[in-house]
C-alpha cells in the first residue's frame, strides 16, 4: 500500500513538471504572440480611420478572415461555439473533440483564435490557452503511457491559465473549480490538486523567465499601480457596487446563454454569425469621434481596466464603452468564434466600476481608491459572469501583488473583496434563478397556445 502511494506520489510529480513545462513554454508564446497581434491590429484600425479606401480593404480582409474561420470550423466542427451535440449527431460527426486527434484539434482551435486577434474580436487569450494546454495535455499523457487523461488535463489547464493571467494560485484554483463543476464535486483528489500546484508554479515559472528575463518586458500590466485598502466605513459602498455587479453580471450571463441557445438551435450557417460578429467588430473599431476611440475597445480589454483605473475616462464615456463593449461581446460569443471572456468580462466589470466610483466620490469617497474599486468590480464581474468566485478572489490578490501581506492594510483590501464578491455572486445567482423560471413559464404560455 505504501509503495504504490509513493509510487503515485512520483507519478504525479514528474508527470505535473514536465506538463509545466511543455505547457509553460508553447502557452507563454502564444500569449506572447496574441498581444502582439491584437497591439498592431489597433494600430491598423487607428490608421484607417478618415481614409474610405483603407476602411474599404480593412473589411474586405475581416470578411476574408471570417470565410478562414468557418473554413476551420467545418474541417474541426467539434471547436465551434455554437455547434451543439444536436448538429453534430446530425452530421454523423462524434462530439468529443479529441476524437480528431489532440493535435490536429490543438492546431486547428489554435488557427482559429489567432484569426479571430486578426480582425480585433473583443475576446482574451485565457480560455484558448486553458483549451490548448487540456489538449497538449493529452498529447503529453498519450506519449508518457499514462492512464490518468482527467489528472492530466487538470494539470495541463492550471499551467495554462497560470501564464495567461500571470497567477500561480489563480490558475490552480481556475482548474480545480472548473473540474469541480464538470465533475459535479466528484473525483477531487490530493494528488490532483497537488499536480495542478505543481504544474501552475513551473508554468508561472518559465513565463516569467521568459517575459521579464529575456525578453524585458512588463509581467502584468498592473505593476506600476497600488491598490490601497477601503476603509470598512465605506463597507456599504461596497456592498451597493457589488449589488450593481451582479445585477450586471447576472444580466450578461443570461443574455449570452440565451444568444448561445437560440443560435446553436436554429439553422444558421457559422459563417453568417461569424461575418457578422466580424463586421460589428469592424464598425465599433473604425468610429473615432470625440472622445470616443473605437480601437481601444478591439482585443480582450487590458488597455480598458488600465485606463479606467488611471482615471483616463469621464462617466460620458464609460457609460458608452460599457454599453458598446457589453453589446459587442455577447455578438460575438453568439458568433461561436474561438476566444475567452476572462478578460473581457473583466473590462465590462472596471468600465462599471468606473461608473460607480464617479458616484461614490460625490458621496464622499476619497477618489485614491479607485485602482482598489476598479481591480475589485473586475474581477468580481468575472467571477459571477464565469461561476468562478473562489478564482477572482485569488486573481484579485494576485494582481494587487503579494507585496499586500507585507503592509497594514492588507486584510482590508482582501475584506473589500469578499464583500463585493460574496454580494455581486449572491445578487448574480438570484438573478438567473429569476430569469430561468421566467423563461419556463413563457416556454409553458406559448406551447399552450400552440
């Protein structure tokens, strides 16, 4: 008995750094190369603006990107957003998408995404590289003669999103929630959540190397701000901005799940959702008026949640990016193109916080909290729009820095988001349980007068 544990226990460890590794290095370019992307598609749309003849080549390449797409969706069916188990059984075509093979899928989701970077879609690079390091997982678990294909996966996914959001616990805690809930709370193990440890550390690892070693570049985009504590007397700001994120969140969630369901149930090519989400992007980007800079709404966000804790934007205009941003993404997630909402969700939640930092600063609130209550509605969105409490959290506290623990306001800070956590989540929760049994009874109303 006690060999075999041992046995496992090496297992495991040398399974979960060599995954942090693979995974660590492919994922940490790949971001790498997705923010370049998205840096030079912004500076092609700030270009085209005010010239008919670069505005009429720019849509004629997102419609080609578009047709490139759909070209790969129809070669890999199963990494299309909208095509639902119903559409694939209909084409005779197997639902798992390993079934094609963990690399040709890696490669073709990985084509996808970039693509999707080229024409300026308001996704992130999170949930591709979680779905690229599952998928690299399985390659590495297919060529060590592993039998443990879920362990791995987890192992794989926790790397990945460790690099992506520059957070070790964060990745860990992403993977062990996201298998929690595809496993209904079954099949949690010590020595899978050691694993993920393990394998997220190593990733975070060579990413920094990486990133801030050889290649000198900024690590986070946050770590020029501080991010002080609230004071408790403001505890019932906090609980009203996290009233205001749930409402909101709960609202984005419904909406996209609803978007999601009609389109995968109706028969609409891909291609004409896609084309569409890719022309919307294209409009949103080129309009340049005022102080309204379309451009800075393409890619995932990061430029948003640094603007809007720099106090960069007047209430005018982030009530405007929230509302165009807000309308946008949930187009494009209907789409089914290939990108993740980690980020995104979190710009919609800073552009929010914005919004309500410009209320509670009238109301008396000293305005050096705003990096605080921006960081805070960011990822408080995030974690209601994704289910994921517990993993905004830890990003909301590894963003601020551990450097956190080693002042006096610390635990106030981590206090200020519990409480707009705990809040937006509840709030969201009841939200969807209200819409959901809504939806039911108008789905009862009309089959009745069928």
């Amino acid at each position: 008995m006690i060999k075999e544990r041992v046995k496992n226990f090496f297992d495991v460890t040398w399974r979960s750094l060599l995954c942090g590794v693979i995974v660590g290095i492919i994922i940490t370019f790949f971001v790498l190369g997705a923010e370049e992307i998205m840096s030079l598609v912004k500076e092609i749309f700030e270009l085209s603006h005010g010239s008919w003849f670069l505005c009429l080549w720019l849509f004629v390449t997102l419609i080609l990107i578009a047709l490139l797409i759909n070209l790969i969706f129809s070669y890999m069916p199963t990494i299309d957003g909208n095509c639902t188990a119903e559409k694939l059984k209909k084409r005779n075509i197997l639902v798992r998408a390993t079934d094609f093979g963990w690399l040709k899928t890696g490669l073709a989701y990985f084509l996808s995404t970039y693509l999707t970077f080229f024409a300026g879609l308001p996704f992130g690079a999170e949930r591709p590289s979680a779905f690229l390091g599952i998928t690299l997982s399985q390659g590495i678990s297919r060529y060590t003669g592993g039998k443990q294909e879920d362990s791995m996966r987890v192992f794989g996914e926790s790397a990945a999103v460790s690099v992506a959001v520059r957070g070790p616990i964060t990745g860990c805690i992403y993977a062990i929630e996201e298998h929690l809930k595809k496993t209904k709370g079954k099949g949690m193990r010590f020595s899978l959540a050691f694993g993920a440890i393990l394998s997220a550390l190593t990733a975070y690892l060579i990413g920094f190397l990486f990133i801030k070693v050889i290649f000198k570049l900024h690590f986070s985009s946050f770590e020029t701000f501080s991010f002080p504590a609230i004071s408790m007397k403001y505890v019932l700001y906090l609980i009203l901005l996290g009233v205001v994120i749930g409402v909101g969140a709960g609202l984005f969630f419904i909406l996209s799940k609803f978007g999601q369901y009609v389109f995968g149930k109706a028969d609409i090519r891909p291609f004409f959702l896609i084309v569409t989400a890719v022309l919307l992007t294209g409009i949103m980007g080129i309009i340049d008026i005022g102080d309204y800079h379309g451009y800075t709404l393409l890619g995932g966000g990061t430029n948003i949640i640094v603007g809007a804790a720099n106090g960069e934007y007047s209430a005018q205009i982030l009530g405007i990016y929230f509302a165009v941003k807000f309308v946008v993404i949930l187009a494009c997630i209907c789409s089914g193109a290939n990108g993740g909402v980690f980020i995104p969700s979190m710009a919609l939640g800073a552009l929010l916080g914005g919004l309500m930092n410009k209320v509670f600063v009238l109301w008396g609130m000293p305005s050096e909290y705003l990096p605080s209550v921006i960081l805070i509605a960011a990822v408080a969105f995030m974690g209601c729009f994704m289910h994921l409490p517990l993993t905004s959290l830890f990003l909301a506290i590894e963003l601020a820095g551990f450097n956190l623990f080693s002042d006096g306001y610390s635990f106030g800070f981590i206090f200020a988001v519990l409480i707009v956590t705990i809040t937006s989540y509840g709030i969201s929760m009841i939200c969807e349980i209200r819409s959901i049994s809504l939806i039911r009874r108008i789905n009862k109303r009309v089959k009745k007068h069928r």
